[in-house]
C-alpha cells in the first residue's frame, strides 16, 4: 500500500490524473484496452473534468471501458446518479460510445439489477476472472466505500460479484461491487480528501486492530494488485 499526500487538492487531481494515465497506457500496450470502474458521488467531478480536457489527448479513450464500482437505486435521470454524473462531466466531453459505458440499469429491481451487471461484466471478460485494470474508490465519512456501509450485509460478502444491498441509515437500497470482487484488481486507487474524512482514515489505516464491520474499506486489500490512497494533509491530519 502506498499513502501519497498532497497539500492541496489541485496538486492531488493533478497526481491522481498522471497516474490514471500510466496504468491506462500500460493496460493499452499491454492487452489492448483499459478498464477502468469510476467511483461515483462529487468528490471525482474534477477529476473527471481534467482527464477529459485538461489531459484528453494523452489517453487513447477509443480503447478505453468505463464500469461503476456501485450505482444509487435512483433512475438514469436522477441527478444522484452516478452514472449521470460520469456522463455529464467525463463520457460527454469525450464523446464516449454508449458501447464503452457499463451503467447499472436501475429501472430493474435492486437484485435484478445487481445479477444484471454481473452478467453484463461475465460478458465483456468473456467468461474469464473479472479483473479490472483500474478501480478507483472513493471513502464516506462512515468508513464505507463503494456502497459496503458499516453493519450491512456486505461486509461479509465473501463472493466476487456485484450484490444488490440494503443501507439502513439511507433508508435504500444500493447496488455494489464485493469486496472481493475489488480486491481482484490489477490498481486500486482510493481518491480521499477532506478535514471530514479524518476520523475514519485514522481507524482505516491506523495501526489499531481491524474491525471491518465499523470500518468497511479496511477490507479492501488487493489479492495480486497494487493500493494506493491518494489524499491531502486535512484528510490525514489523525493518522
């Protein structure tokens, strides 16, 4: 695991972007493509913004395949989508093909949707391991990522698989990548910023005993890949 840590968020987005496109680079000489989960939410906005302008012409985006770590029970339209957000500052800019884009149809039901996804990613690796080259994730305040919140079902998910998951303290439901299904990635990056993302850094990558129920993105710990966390000093002020 590597910790980098950056005095502002500006110089974090931009280190974060050079490192997305050397693995999407190397992915690209290597197999022939890249795929690549975004992570939803708002703290990517920027991210997104500068990989498809600031930095678009250093990333063969014909070759590239964009997935979603986990989705929001919400529709398409719905301006808490994650797939929307993507769309509206990462897959437009690019003119990505809806060919490229792996959304989470969310008009089906939770587990419908979830068996769906799974399905749909079977497919795209031909029926080999599902290993993405890139995972990028990103933490709550909760210690949760993806959508594996304390205290629910899928902390103890022990399946390589996309899991439908009910969030009692949202009063929803949410589709999800496993733990393990992440942990089978060649690159995970967690993008964490923030004075309010202090606390739950501390317990994740403190030194104290593991306690993955209240501390869920402990369990995300790559099999044969490479973690990098990718923060600013606000958020790692406790450790």
């Amino acid at each position: 695991m590597k910790l980098h840590i950056y005095d502002t968020t500006a110089e974090l987005f931009e280190k974060l972007s050079h490192y997305i496109i050397k693995i999407a680079n190397e992915a690209i000489v290597a197999k022939g493509r890249f795929d690549f989960v975004l992570t939803g939410g708002n703290s990517p906005k920027t991210l997104y913004q500068a990989l498809s302008t600031t930095y678009k012409d250093q990333i063969d985006w014909s070759k590239v395949y964009f997935f979603f770590g986990d989705e929001r029970t919400v529709l398409p339209n719905h301006k808490d989508y994650n797939g929307l957000m993507a769309k509206e500052n990462l897959f437009d800019n690019l003119q990505t093909p809806e060919s490229h884009i792996f959304y989470v149809d969310t008009t089906l039901a939770p587990a419908e949707a979830a068996g769906a996804y799974k399905k749909a990613l079977d497919e795209h690796f031909d029926g080999q391991e599902i290993i993405f080259d890139l995972i990028l994730l990103g933490m709550g305040d909760d210690a949760h990522t993806a959508s594996i919140f304390p205290h629910t079902d899928l902390v103890k998910n022990t399946a390589k698989t996309v899991a439908a998951v009910f969030v009692e303290k949202l009063d929803t439901y949410r589709v999800s990548f496993t733990a393990p299904m992440i942990n089978q990635a060649k690159n995970v990056a967690f993008l964490t910023f923030g004075e309010g993302k202090a606390n739950a850094l501390s317990h994740v990558l403190g030194k104290g005993e593991k306690n993955y129920d209240l501390y869920p993105s402990q369990l995300i710990v790559p099999v044969n890949g490479h973690l990098d966390w990718f923060t600013d000093k606000a958020a790692t002020s406790l450790l």
